[in-house]
C-alpha cells in the first residue's frame, strides 16, 4: 500500500467514525467468504456499516478524532479488524450474539457506545443488553402515559357516576309529574272543546 493509498483509507474511516456514537471493532477471522458475505449481508439490513481496516490505519484515524480519546480501544487492535458502525446501541451486539449461534466467529475485540468503552468479547452480553434509544423513548413515554391514563379513566367514570346520579333523582320526579298532571290534562281538553261546540 502505497502512502497516499494510506492517506486515502485513513481518511474512508476518518469519514466513517467522524460523528458515530456507537463504534465496534469485531474479529471476523475465520469465517469463509460465503459467512462474511451472510454477515455483512445482515449487517446491511440492520443498518449497520462494516468495514474490514487495517489495524494501524485506524488507530492513526481514531488519533486524528477530535472530541473522542480512543486509546482503551488501541490494546485490541491485532490480527483481522472489522470496523462496525451502528445508530442503534446494542444493534451490532446482538447481530454478533446471532450470529455466533452457529459460528465461533466474529469475536468482539472492543467498542465504544453511549460515551463507554468496552474492552473484550466478555462485555457482549452487557453490550447486547444495553437498550437502544428507541426502546429507552417507547418505556419513557409508557410510563408518562400510564398515570395519564389511569387519571383519564378516572374522570371518565366520575363523570359517568355523576350522570348516573342525576338520572336516579331526575328519574322520580319525572315519574311523580305525568301522575299529577293526567287529571289535569282531560279537563284542560274539555273546556277547549266547549267553545268550539258554541
């Protein structure tokens, strides 16, 4: 590789971590073409860029990230390095965690999520069980909505109660009013009648 080649990839992952907040770097040695196909391939549909880097190229281009001090992740960086950028936190984890179902392949060397790192294959279930925005926001706004609703439910038989009780004690002074107007009402007819016969 050539030094302006170098430049060039230092660069291409430069422009891959420059705003990520959730980095991998997972070890993909051993797995076949057909595997590493299978994986990026799932990688892809979960929105989840891969990049296979050389080791020293992205140290130099973690180095070169302002606001970011990735030197916990520099320790792991030997042998085959897959870089893995995500949205979602634990989206590459549990990718590998799947993956790893029927392979012993790839191996997490590092990462950096929710301004943590995490050194070592032993942090992927903690990585996994990490919850994404998402989900963090839907459990939010459950709990938001729960005592909402329990309030609105409230009001809602409250009012009902409440018309219920008015009908109760509208209900018998209706039914005490046809009875002492029936009398009435033939007589008020029969004095109408009267003077028409005339």
């Amino acid at each position: 590789m050539t030094k302006d080649q170098k430049v060039v990839a230092i660069q291409e992952i430069k422009d891959l971590l420059q705003d990520a907040k959730v980095v991998y770097v997972a070890d993909l040695q051993g797995l076949n073409a057909a595997k590493s196909s299978d994986f990026r391939r799932q990688a892809f549909k979960q929105n989840i860029k891969i990049k296979v880097v050389k080791n020293t190229l992205l140290q130099k281009a973690m180095e070169q990230i302002e606001g970011v001090d990735y030197a916990e992740m520099f320790e792991t960086f030997k042998g085959n390095s897959a870089l893995m950028i995500a949205e979602t936190a634990n989206a590459p984890a549990k990718l590998i965690k799947d993956f790893r179902k029927k392979e012993e392949k790839p191996a997490l060397k590092s990462a950096f999520v929710q301004e943590t790192f995490y050194v070592g294959d032993e942090n992927l279930d903690a990585l996994v069980s990490i919850k994404s925005r998402e989900e963090m926001i839907g459990e939010i706004i459950g709990l938001l909505q729960s005592p909402i609703q329990r309030v609105v439910s409230a009001l809602q038989n409250k009012s009902e109660t409440v018309e219920a009780s008015a009908e109760e004690v509208a209900a018998p002074a209706v039914e005490e009013t046809p009875a002492e107007a029936a009398p009435e009402a033939p007589t008020a007819e029969s004095t109408e009648e009267t003077p028409a016969a005339e």
